[in-house]
C-alpha cells in the first residue's frame, strides 16, 4: 500500500478565521473528519447529525486539538425534518451570528440488491441521502450571504455501479446521482446570490458506513485493481477537498462534481 503523505500534513490555522459551516452527518466518518479540519483551519463549526452521541465525540475532539470547547456547536436533527433543521440553522446563527458554509455529508447505504428492495427500504435511503440534501440546502440558503459555499458529499456511485457484494445497490446510485444533479441545479439556482455549489464524490472511505470490514483481505483484493493510488481512502482526504472547495482558492468553482477516489473512476 502507498505511505504517500496524506492532506492532513500542513493545516493552515487561519484559512476559514472568521468563518461559519453547518456540517451535516458530524458524528462519524466522514462529516466528522470534516468538521475537525474545518474546526481546525479555524472555522467556527456546527455539528449537525441524528446520533447526538456521536457529535459529542466529535466536539470533544476538537475542543481537546484546538483546547477551546468554543469553536463548535451540537445540533442534533434528522435531516429528513424540515422543523428540525431549521432549528439548527437557527441555533447556528444564534451562537455565531451568520452562516457562510454548508457541508451535506449525512448519508446512509444499505447493501440490499434490485430484488429484495423494498418500498420503505427505498425511501428511506432516498429520503436521508436525496431529499435531506435538498432539505438542508434550501433552509441554510435562507441564511448564507454572497461569497458562501455549499459541499454535497455524493460518490463514485453517482457515476459506476460498485458491485462489492456482488450485486448493486439501486436505491442508493439513485439517491447520489440525484445529488449530484441537485448540485448542479442549486450551483444555477444560488449563483446570482454569490453562492457556489459543488459536490464531492469519494472513492472507498474507511468510516462505518457499509458495516464492513474495509481492512479484511479479500476487501483490499477487490479495491486493488480499482485504485490508482494503492491505499484506502481516509476521511482526511475528503475533508482536504472540502476545504478548498470552501475556500477563496476556489471562488471560481461551481456546479463542479469533483471525484476524490484514489483514481477509481479513471478506467
Ligand atoms: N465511506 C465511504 O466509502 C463513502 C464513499 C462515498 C460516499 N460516501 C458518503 O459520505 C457521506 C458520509 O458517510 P460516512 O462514510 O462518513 O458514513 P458514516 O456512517 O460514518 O457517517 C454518516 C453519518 O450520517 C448520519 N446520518 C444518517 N442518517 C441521518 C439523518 N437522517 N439525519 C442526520 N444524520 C444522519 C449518521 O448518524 C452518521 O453520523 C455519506 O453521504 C456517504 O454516502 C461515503
């Protein structure tokens, strides 16, 4: 496997000072790492997530890196109700006063095939993984201002079918091409309010989504050959992309859909 250095390497203390992100899916994996970069970078952070466990983790790491438990805030919500969300929003612009940033990473995956895909399995992933997305993107709209930014994590399964257990998931290459062409809509819907849409896509990530095992053998056996850059992808890499994407570097960036995955989608 690859030792290639990793993003996490040179943070920029002060890249997003003054900032504000809403961070959806915060108690685990992926949106947690992204939250702890951001955090990190110096942005002032609200961990949004169903799992209110989880967030705490999640704050009580970056109040122990950075030793200032003020930087982040918990709003637990489903992103799949409206009222919730809206409260957090609120919350979000109580305690810091605006919002620049929205980062969507709450998502679910479940492994069932065509088949035995039923009706409520169907919805829920849709409606977690597609309409939370929406849901979260139109009421943080009502409160980021000209020169914000909005992140959807999507996947490389917005554009291949990844058939790891030997069959395919359709509820969820569904739900994330629809994210990644609500990204699209939103970049052209909020672009004449100076706000820029973009999603990342990411390769094999090492969080709890799946519930398997992403380090056994026969897991690497089938990555191998699919991977350009021979190692698992980490959250780290994700929240890399996200802050750049976040940031001025990016300010001519939008209605991108940006594959961070190791070079999977390559051949
Ligand atoms: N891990 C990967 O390999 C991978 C690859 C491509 C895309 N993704 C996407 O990245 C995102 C993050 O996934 P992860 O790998 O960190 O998984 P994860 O399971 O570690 O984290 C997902 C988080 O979303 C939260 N969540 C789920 N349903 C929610 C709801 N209704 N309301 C609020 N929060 C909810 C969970 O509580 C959890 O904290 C997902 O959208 C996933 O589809 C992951």
């Amino acid at each position: 496997m690859s030792t290639a250095v990793r993003p996490d390497s040179r943070i920029d203390a002060e890249r997003h000072q003054g900032k504000v992100a809403l961070v959806t899916g915060a108690a685990s994996g992926i949106g947690r790492g992204i939250a702890q970069r951001l955090a990190g970078e110096g942005m002032l952070v609200a961990c949004l997530d169903v799992n209110g466990g989880g967030i705490e983790e999640t704050m009580g790491r970056i109040g122990e890196a950075l030793g200032d438990d003020g930087r982040a805030i918990s709003c637990t919500a489903d992103v799949r109700d409206r009222a919730q969300v809206r409260a957090a929003v609120e919350a979000t612009v109580g305690v810091f006063g605006k919002l620049d940033h929205l980062v969507s990473a709450a998502g679910l995956v479940t492994m069932t095939g065509f088949d035995d895909l039923d009706d409520e399995e169907w919805d829920r992933v849709i409606d977690v993984n597609l309409k939370g997305c929406f849901l979260v993107a139109q009421e943080a709209a009502k409160a980021i201002s000209d020169g914000g930014s909005i992140v959807n994590i999507s996947t490389i399964e917005s554009d291949v079918v990844v058939s790891s257990t030997g069959h395919c998931q359709p509820h969820y290459n569904a739900s994330k091409g629809g994210v990644r062409m609500l990204t699209k809509a939103l970049a052209a819907e909020l672009g004449d309010r100076g706000i820029r849409v973009n999603d990342i896509a990411p390769g094999v990530v090492d969080t709890p989504l799946t519930g398997l095992d992403l380090h056994a053998p026969e897991a690497w056996a089938f990555m191998e050959p699919r991977v350009l850059i021979k190692r698992l992808g980490q959250p780290e890499d994700i929240a890399a992309a996200v802050s750049f994407l976040l940031s001025d570097d990016a300010s001519y960036i939008t209605g991108v859909h940006l594959p961070v995955d190791g070079g999977w989608l390559v051949r």
